[in-house]
C-alpha cells in the first residue's frame, strides 16, 4: 500500500468509493434540563439489528477541499484507490480538520485508515498545527471506536450538524 498526495485525477475514484457503513451500535444522546444546568450523557447503546448508514457529506465537496491544496492523501493499492483524507486548516486556532475519511469496504479493519491518519498527523506536525480535529455521526460507532484506538478524545457534539440533522461527534487529537 503506498500513500500519497491526491491529484486530480484522483478525485472521480475518491466519489465512487462507497462510504456507506453497517453499525450494530450507536451513541445515543441524553439531555436534561435543570434550571441553569444542561446535562448531556452519551451512551453506547446495541442497536436490536445491524444498520446500514449513508455518508453525511456530499461527493461535490471534495473537488473543492482538493483545490485548496492543503492536505489530501490517497492510499492506493495495485494501482487501485482503496481510501483517502481530506484534511484542510483552520488557521485561527491552528486546527487541522479532518473533513473526510473513507476505505474502500474491502479494505476496511487492515489499517488502512490508521495509515492515512499518521500521514495527515505527520503533515500537521510539520506545519506547526496544534491539534487534528475529526467529526462523525453519532451513527457511525465503527468511526467513533476508530478514531479513539487512534487517541482522539471525544470533545464536543452539535445535535444538528448535518443537512438530515443527525447529531455529529467531535474528537480531537493534540499535537503537542
């Protein structure tokens, strides 16, 4: 497997990998109000059969965040695209922000994603970022488990995040 930076023609095999996922587990959200306190829980919650879920994001967003030439990676194998990341920066806060992250199905649960996560960890370290952010679905438990064996740390959510209005995750990874 080798990984590198996406080129253009890249992006048509980036659209037609299927990011679609099949989950047994959700995080299901628990809000109460109380007064002047909000309290929030999350808990993994087994889901009675496995669920089969659509990616949240558009396909037309990728052109977009590749002409920003920040840091766009692909993984390929045999000449075949098997997953990408799609990284851009918030400069204000230093924040590299992982905006996609997608393996191609047969390839999924081999350490592809992991590998792709290093190479962008290791970009955002050169150009002196502070922490790596990444969002997902509350849905999206493999994700979720996924980016904590990576050491993200979970910190924060928007219970509205999405164009279906699913709630998305936010984990962070410091780089220092």
């Amino acid at each position: 497997m080798g990984i590198r930076k996406a080129e253009l023609a890249d992006i048509n095999a980036c659209f037609n990998l299927d990011a679609a996922f099949l989950t047994d587990h959700v995080w299901q959200m628990d809000a109460s109000e109380t007064g002047d306190t909000l309290t929030v829980n999350f808990r993994t919650v087994r889901l009675p059969r496995p669920m089969k879920v659509s990616y949240p994001r558009e396909p037309d967003s990728l052109l977009e965040d590749w002409r920003k030439d920040e840091c766009f990676l692909v993984a390929d194998h045999d000449d075949e695209m098997i997953g990408y990341v799609d990284v851009t920066v918030q400069n204000w806060n230093r924040t590299a922000w992982v905006n996609n992250l997608v393996v191609a199905k047969p390839y999924r649960r081999q350490g592809v994603g992991s590998a792709l996560l290093r190479t962008a960890r290791r970009w955002a370290q050169e150009f002196d970022l502070l922490k790596m952010v990444a969002e997902t679905q509350t849905k999206n438990y493999p994700a979720i488990t996924f980016y904590q064996k990576n050491a993200y740390r979970f910190c924060g959510y928007n219970d509205r995040y999405y164009l279906n209005q699913d709630i998305a995750l936010f984990f962070v990874l410091n780089l220092r």
